[in-house]
C-alpha cells in the first residue's frame, strides 16, 4: 500500500497545483476512506495533513484545523503538519499557540536530525 498511497498523494498534489482544489480534496477524502484500518499511522497522517493544506488553500480554516490534528493524532511529530497548524493559529491571532507547536517541531527536528 505503501507505494499506492504515496503515489496517489503525489497525485492529489499535482491536482491542487494545476488549482484543482475541489478534486483535490475529493480524492483526499476517498483516499482516507479506501484506507486500511491497520495502515501505518505516518502514511495516514500524511495525507490528512494533504487534507488540511486543501481545505486551508480553500478557506475552510474548521476543516483544516480538524486534519492537521487529526495528523498529529496519528503522528504526534508530523512535521508538515506541526508547521501548518502553526501558520493558520498565526493568521487567527493564536501566537502563544503557534510558537509552541513551532518548538515542539524544532525539538523533534533536533531530536532526529542532529
């Protein structure tokens, strides 16, 4: 699965770059529910934090705030994620928010990578 879910994600991308947003997340969507219950937890919270950049791109700010913690459920160190969550709790005025999620990134960063 782990190919298939990879290149379907690559995919999805390149929908919401040509500005397919809709058909985006459509896929996202189907994407998630076509998932196996035992799927990796990083595969899936890969995607749903695809799933919050579309609805984030689209403005549906609810909705993307619901994916990106529904990635970091998944992957308490998905970083993608950590970083958007971040920047959309910057645009609302939550900074105390966003810098703690911000340094709960740099820590997992400094923690793996060096």
């Amino acid at each position: 699965m782990a190919d298939t879910h990879a290149d379907a994600l690559a995919a999805i991308a390149a929908m919401a770059d040509r500005g397919e947003l809709d058909a985006a997340t459509a896929a996202c969507e189907s994407l998630l529910d076509r998932a196996a219950p035992d799927a990796a937890g990083t595969a899936l919270a890969d995607a749903y934090g695809m799933l919050g950049v579309l609805h984030d791109a689209a403005g549906r700010t609810a909705q993307a705030h619901a994916a990106y913690r529904k990635a970091l459920y998944l992957d308490p160190s998905h970083q993608e994620s950590l970083y958007h969550l971040a920047a959309l709790l910057d645009t609302e005025g939550d900074h105390d928010g966003a810098t703690r999620l911000r340094q709960r990134a740099q820590r997992h960063t400094r923690k793996h990578h060096g």
